[in-house]
C-alpha cells in the first residue's frame, strides 16, 4: 500500500493521482506503517490529494514521529519554525530538528549538524562534505529531472551535485508548501 502509494503520488507506472495515494497512505498508516503516517502527514500539510489541514498533517506526523521516521521529525520541526497550525516555537522547532538530526534527516543534520540557524544540537556533528547530502538530493531530484544518482560509494561531481540540488530543490516547491521546504 505504501509502496503503491507512492506511485500514484509520483505518476510512477500509474496516472498520477494524490487523492489516491492518500487513500493507499491512510490504509498503511492505519497498519502503524510509519513512513505512511510521515507521507499522510506531509499530504493534509501541502493538502496534497485532500484539504489542507495542519492539525491532521499534526497527528499523523506525530505517529510516523512516535514510529521512528526523520523525515517526520524534521516535518514537526518545520510546523513549528513556521506557525503552521501550531504556534510559532523556535524551541519546539529545534527540538525536532535535533531528533531528526539525531536519526539520520540529511536536512536536520545540515540546519543543526552545519549550525546554519545558528543552533547545534549535542550529538550532532557537521558534516563532512557536500556529498552527504547527494543520496537524498539525487533521490529528490531523480523523480524531478533526468538527474542520474552517482554509483554507491562514488562522489559526485560539484556540477552534478549543484543540478542535483537545483532540481531538488525545483520538485519540493511543488511537492510541499513553501513553509516545508525551508
């Protein structure tokens, strides 16, 4: 469900269709799979295949949050930086961004590990090299461009790395609102 989910939402192999996707996310987040509950979550957030809810997108962010997921951890922070259907809390915020941080969220690592925000969270180092950030941007980008992920192990080019980020950067603004995206 999960998985086909994700086909509908991308048009992968399928029309795309976002109410779709939710309905297959809602049925596998219903099971406590928690990568559904982050992508239902992110769906009610950029009201993506339903109305747009941040108190739902809240609630299901919280389960995938609860289950494990970075990516929903990260999502929580966002909300928070942002005011979107909580209040503003900057505190709040940095605590998620540091959970996430914390599990592995390439984004989290980067707005506390490289201390761009100004925050750091114990624990969490900067990283090493741009090239942390290539799996998930080519993995973004991949489904936006023609980009081509670099073979396991090999470091991608500066030029490749900077489409890759471009083209990332360009399928987030549709995918998740702009408040997400930061």
């Amino acid at each position: 469900q999960l998985n086909l989910g994700a086909c509908y939402e991308l048009g992968k192999g399928v029309p795309q269709d976002p109410a779709q996707a939710v309905a297959l996310y809602r049925r596998a987040a219903d099971q406590g799979e928690a990568r559904a509950q982050a992508n239902l979550g992110r769906a009610y957030a950029a009201g993506r295949g339903v109305a747009q809810d941040y108190a739902q997108a809240l609630i299901w962010l919280r389960k995938g949050a609860a289950a494990g997921d970075a990516d929903s951890m990260y999502a929580i922070g966002n909300l928070y930086a942002n005011g979107y259907g909580v209040g503003k809390n900057l505190g709040e915020a940095r605590r998620w961004y540091c959970e996430a941080a914390r599990v592995g969220q390439p984004w989290a690592i980067r707005m506390v590990g490289g201390n761009h925000s100004g925050w750091s969270c114990p624990g969490v180092e900067p990283p090493a090299a741009p090239a942390v950030f290539a799996a998930p941007t080519f993995e973004v980008a991949a489904t936006a461009s023609d980009t081509v992920p670099p073979a396991a192990g090999e470091q991608p080019s500066p030029e490749a790395l900077a489409e890759a980020e471009r083209a990332a950067g360009a399928a987030l603004q549709r995918v998740i609102p702009r408040a997400l995206a930061q």
